[in-house]
C-alpha cells in the first residue's frame, strides 16, 4: 500500500485514483477536453486540428454603466464575413434553458454535377486558390451569444476532409470576456451545443439560405427528447389499451 494512504482501509487504498493535472498541448484539449474561444481567435492555426471553412472570431461588446451592455455581431465591410462574401439570408433567435443541450445535426454541402464529393471539399479546402463556397446552394451558420455561457462541439463528416474535432466554450454579453465570440459553421460540419452552467442560453444565428426543414440532417441527437417517466409511460399504454378495448 502507498505509504500515504496507509490510515486507510486496504479496500479503500485500492480504489484510489488521482487525477491527472499535467497541461496538454492546446491542440490536444481542443479535440478532447475543449478550450476557451479567446485562446482560439489568434492561435496558429496550421498547429492545430482545425476543421476548414470554420471561423472563430473576435466581437466587440461594450459596456454600459448602470444600464447593462451593447454588443456588435458583424459589419458587412469588415473582418471575416467580408473576406469571404458570406452575408446571411436568415437571422433567427434562439433560447437554450439551463442544463439541455442540442444534439449533433448537419448540413448538407452543395455538390456539383460532375464532381465528387471529396474532389470538389479538395477543391474548396484543401487546394491552394480562388475557389469560394456556393454560399446559396447550402447553409452555412454563424452563431453568436447575447446571453449565458456555452459548449460547442464540431466534427467534420464531409468526405475528403480529416474527421477532426474542435471542443470550445464560448461566454455570452452578459459576460464579457475574451470568450465573446462568433463562429462560422459550414456545411458537412456536425455541431452540438450544451448549455454550460445554470444560466439559459439566448443565441442570435444567420444561415447564407432561408430556414429548409430538409436540411437540418440530425445525428445523436436523443438528448433532445424529454422522455415521460418510465412509471408513466407504462401507465398511459396501460389505459389505452383499456380505452382500445372497450
């Protein structure tokens, strides 16, 4: 037994674990354990997991005294949607309540006649050129939040691309940080969100088309569904089969 944990009871002593506080590499903890969105904003990308076409950027919010605060989402003429000529169709809100969470979903990428799949994503991300995203053709998100603290989780599932994995946690206006930030989502990227805390989530988002049903593909997704109580669910069937009978 180890010598520190001798004024314990063998069976306890060998239940021990400890917990491993060493720091990973910031690559490492985004695709594992997740990483605060300011540390992302102005890291070297080519070091780490970086999913293509994602964007994390920078957002201005300004405090008001005794009133609250005024935050900025974008300019059309300046910083990353006006390199990228993305400017959204839709803007929608939305509201996350404490302690749920959005379970993976996806868009699907715009394919051209002709090409394959994984040529055309090559095309777009990898290869070196002027290429640029028919932004019209498929949904791309850009997620932004005015209230709350919030987990994302990104996988690329696009086929030609690495399945790389991107973890951070993004701080709302109401608590302004280095953490105030936007993200870019495109399609053929699986995301998930998780309410981090006990504050709801307010998200403003704009999509580069109009809300399509046929194009939220969802995947993992259950933990969404709010299940009735298993004592519940047995006693609603009970009396319908009841009711069914007579």
């Amino acid at each position: 037994m180890n010598e520190r944990w001798r004024g314990l009871n063998p069976q306890a002593a060998a239940a021990l674990s400890t917990r491993d506080y060493a720091a990973a590499s910031l690559a490492e903890r985004l695709a594992t354990v997740g990483v605060e969105a300011g540390q992302l904003i102005s890291a070297e990308r080519a070091a780490l997991p970086w999913i293509p076409g994602v964007e994390i950027f920078a957002r201005t919010i300004h405090p008001q005294r005794h009133r609250g605060v005024f935050g900025e989402f974008v300019r059309h003429n300046e910083g990353v949607l006006a390199g990228s000529k993305l400017w959204p169709k839709q803007w929608a809100a939305a509201r996350m309540f404490a302690g749920t969470a959005k379970g993976f979903h996806v868009h699907p990428p715009f394919i051209p006649e002709g090409k394959s799949a994984a040529e055309w994503m090559q095309h777009l991300f990898a290869e070196k050129g002027s290429a640029v995203p028919e932004y019209e053709r498929e949904q791309w998100d850009i997620m932004f939040f005015v209230q709350g603290r919030v987990e994302i989780i990104l996988r690329d599932v696009r086929a030609g691309l690495p399945g790389r994995t991107m973890r951070l946690f993004i701080d709302g206006d109401n608590h302004r940080s280095a953490n105030n930030a936007g993200v870019i989502i495109p399609p053929g990227v699986a995301h998930a969100l998780r309410v981090e805390g006990n504050e709801d989530v307010i998200m403003v988002y704009g999509t580069s088309t109009t809300f399509r049903p046929e194009f939220e593909g969802r995947m993992a997704s259950d933990i969404e569904t709010a299940e009735l109580p298993l004592e519940w669910r047995d006693f609603l069937n009970e009396r319908g089969k009841q009711q069914g009978g007579k």
